[in-house]
C-alpha cells in the first residue's frame, strides 16, 4: 500500500541534498552549464520555492511510503504546487529511488495524488519531463499524461 504523506522537518535535509544533486544534472544536460553553475541554479530555484523551508502555503513536499505504516519504508519524494483557482496541481519534482523502481511504486503513487487531489475539487495534473527521460515519459503515458508542447533551446 502506498502512502503519500508531508515531508517531515528532519527529512527536508535529506530531500534537498538529493534534489540539488539530481536537479543540478539535469540543468547541465539539458542547458549545457557546468555542473558549478547547475548546483548554484538548483539551489536558487529550491530556496526561491521553500524560502523558510517546509514552511509554505504554495508548495507541498511529500514522501510516498510503501507499507501499511507511515515513515517504514520510504521509496520516494513528491513534489507540487495546487492552483485552486485553476483546478489544477504542478509535479516539480517526482522521484522513486533507484532500488525501488520496477515495483509499480510510481504508478501507484500518482494513483493516490490523484485520489487526494480530486478529493478537494483539482481536475488536473501538469509536469514537465526531460526528452532524455524515457522512464518518467513512458510512466506518465501509462497513467493517462499526454504531451501537449514541446520545450526547445538553441546554445549558440
């Protein structure tokens, strides 16, 4: 059974050490800057979002526990932000750990943010992916997700 939770303050160290780490990577790939420049640009964009840390009314950190009791086997991280006004959620960041893949823990996951969401009025779900990321695609196509634009950039 998955559970989608709040992030805890204990946990919020963690979770940015391992945001920055894989956000600041992808920024390199994606944009072509150093890794130094990516890690300064992960790290401005998570403080810009949690300026006081789990302390904000725009943005919810969860974890996604599998077992039937929280904070006993912890498999991933959520993160979004709701727009009542527009009925919907963004996913910034989701993510199961590297030896919790291939369990279903991603599929079920965004089965439960669903059943949360609709629960309080939220219609849709949006998220960006990177072209690289051919895992996350495939998962977000299997859940329902369809691509509705393309994001491009020219380094010149």
């Amino acid at each position: 059974m998955i559970q989608l939770r709040l992030m805890t303050a204990s946990e919020y160290p963690a979770y940015c050490d391992y945001f920055i780490d894989d956000y600041s990577q992808e920024i390199a790939k994606n944009y072509g800057h150093s890794i130094d420049k990516s890690i300064g640009l992960a790290k401005q964009d998570l403080l810009r979002c949690f300026p006081n840390g789990l302390e904000t009314d725009e943005h919810e950190l969860l974890c996604i526990d599998f077992g039937s009791k929280p904070n006993t086997s912890l498999v991933g991280y959520l993160w979004h932000s709701v727009k009542e006004s527009e009925k919907s959620t963004f996913i910034y960041d989701f993510f199961i750990f590297a030896n919790s893949r291939n369990h279903g823990y991603g599929t079920l996951a965004i089965n439960a943010l669903e059943s949360q969401l609709k629960s309080i009025g939220i219609t849709q779900i949006k998220l960006r992916v990177a072209y690289h990321n051919q895992r996350a695609l495939k998962l977000y196509q299997e859940v329902g997700f369809a691509i509705t634009g393309y994001n491009m950039s020219k380094v010149i």
